[in-house]
C-alpha cells in the first residue's frame, strides 16, 4: 500500500564486521534518496550488531546510528551479507536480533547471503527465497525447508524479500519504493543512480559457466569433457548412451542421479553457455552461432537462450560483449 510522504518509514539496516559493504550502501542510498512533495520518504539508520563502529571485508570502517542494544522499531529491517555472518557467532548474533525485529516490522530484506540469517532464524521455512548464485545449492542443502530459486534477482514471499548478489539490492530497495509511493518515484530513483528501474533477466546470465560447475561422477567425467569440448556435435540421448556404454533407460536415470539434470537439459545448458561465451567474445550472424551449436534453428536458439538467461541473444550481446570483438 502507498503512503504519503509525511509519514515516514523507517528502516534499520544491520552492519557487522566482514560485511559486503555495497549490500549496506546500496539499499541505503537507494532509499535514503527517495524524495516525495519534497520530503524523505524513509528514515534510514544503521544498526550495528556487535558494536556502533564495524568493518567491511575491504576494510572501510562504518560508525552505525546504534548498536543491536538499542531496542528501537523499525517498519522495515535489511540484513546484509558478507563473509563476516559465515562466521557461527555473528550468523547466530543476527539470526536472534532478525527474528526479533521481525515479530514488529511489517517488512524483512535480506541482500545477497544476508539470506543465511533469515534461514537461521526459521523465517524462510516453508518459502520462497533467493540468495546470490554462487551460494544457492550450499543454502538449499543446510536449509531443506526453504525454496530456493538461484536465478531471481529478488523474491518476495509475504512480509520476507530476499536478494541476490551485492548489486541486487538496489533492484530490491527499487521495488520497495515502487510499492510505497509508486513508480514514479522508483522510476525517479533509477534514473538518478542510472540503473534499470526492472532488470531485464534473472542472475543465470551473470553467474560460472556450466562448465566450471560439473560435479560429474568417475563413471561420466570423459563423457562430460567431450560434451563440453564439442557443444555442436551430436549430442542424441542414444549417441551419448552409446559413448557411455550403457542401455538408453539406464544412463538416463544415472545421468540425472549424478549430474541433477537429464541428458537433454544438460545438453541445452552447456551449448547456452557456450553461446554465452560466443556474444560475449565475437560479432557474428546469430544463426551462424545456433548452427554451430547444435541448436535447429535460430529461432530455437533464440527461444531456449530467453527460458534460460530471461534476455534475447541480441540484447545480452548488446550488454555483455566484450571491447573490440571480432
């Protein structure tokens, strides 16, 4: 619901040593920007946990409005992530002053793996969250009860929004100004801080290549590193079972057992990488790319790189291509 501009929200974002220092400054700036008839929107203020003054992984020192002692409302709390709440005693410092915040505040932000304190306080069972991709499956295997999804930029699940990586939460502290005083005032804050209002795509199209990310058993690593090799060859179930020397039925359920996935879609993951890395390195006819790669027809391409990365191949060559591409 929006509200006018005189009544201001208040928001309390946590700071603990070995934090990411731009999941701090990036929904701080954001809201602490936001103008409405010529008055702040928010009253943001930093609280640190284990003292005023704390540091971030790249040693900037920040001195907090408060320590986690002083017990003041707050509408909305942010968490942020950083190696810092890795660390057991300040995960479990956080997850307590989270999880008491939370029976008042009508909103909890977690940003990148600040995501890790909402999990340790049992805020996320049973939801819908997101965290950045590097840590996804670690947070899916401590945290069963939650759902995971690896490729959001943010998810909103009730009263609980969480981020991806670092830069994610600007687009998150976008969408809570959208929803307090609507998008004019979001679109307001976008353009001042130059960024997308909504970004296109989730984060698949920032994170590892497929390549990096193989956790294949003895049995499949030779079969795995001539699939990689040669994206554009044929990759047919009934090829790849053959190389495997096994039946069709018995590689397909080992296949998925080792690798997570069925031999198609991993096949359609690793030619998209490898497409990825083609935009990004060469100017070339995309149906020229799809051929190359194995796809049927651009189109197809076309088609399967958006179900995957959320942008047309275009448009992530257009953003992602590097300087003086051939």
């Amino acid at each position: 619901m929006q509200r006018s501009a005189q009544a201001k929200i208040s928001v309390q974002i946590l700071g603990f040593d070995g934090v990411q220092a731009l999941d701090v400054v990036a929904p701080l700036e954001v809201l602490a920007g936001v103008q409405v008839s010529g008055l702040s929107g928010y009253e943001v203020s930093l609280v640190g946990l284990q003292d005023r003054r704390f540091t971030s992984e790249t040693g900037i020192v920040f001195e907090a409005h408060s320590d986690s002692s002083t017990n003041l409302p707050a509408d909305v709390v942010i968490i942020p992530g950083g190696s810092g709440l890795r660390r057991p005693d300040t995960l479990k410092a956080a997850s307590q002053w989270v999880l008491a915040k939370a029976k008042s505040a009508k909103r909890v932000v977690s940003v990148c793996t600040g995501t890790y304190a909402l999990a340790a306080a049992g805020l996320l069972n049973g939801r819908r969250a997101t965290t950045h991709w590097r840590f996804a499956a670690d947070l899916a295997q401590q945290y069963p009860a939650i759902d995971i999804d690896p490729n959001a930029i943010f998810i909103k699940d009730g009263p609980i929004y969480t981020s991806a990586g670092i830069t994610a939460g600007i687009d998150l502290a976008l969408a809570l100004v959208e929803e307090d005083f609507g998008s004019s005032a979001a679109l307001e804050m976008a353009r001042e801080m130059v960024v997308f209002l909504k970004r296109p795509g989730g984060q698949a199209q920032f994170s590892q290549p497929l390549s990096s990310q193989i956790r294949s058993a003895d049995r499949f690593s030779d079969l795995i590193a001539w699939m990689v090799a040669n994206p554009g060859e044929d990759q047919r179930l009934e090829v790849l079972a053959a190389k495997a020397s096994m039946t069709v039925r018995t590689f397909s359920r080992r296949f998925k057992e080792q690798l997570g996935r069925s031999p198609a879609r991993y096949v359609e993951d690793l030619r998209l990488d490898a497409s990825r890395s083609r935009l990004e390195r060469r100017h070339e006819p995309i149906g020229t790319l799809a051929m190359d790669l194995g796809f049927a027809s651009d189109d197809a391409f076309a088609r399967a790189f958006f179900r995957r990365f959320g942008v047309r191949p275009s448009s992530y060559r257009d953003h992602f291509q590097t300087k003086g591409a051939a």
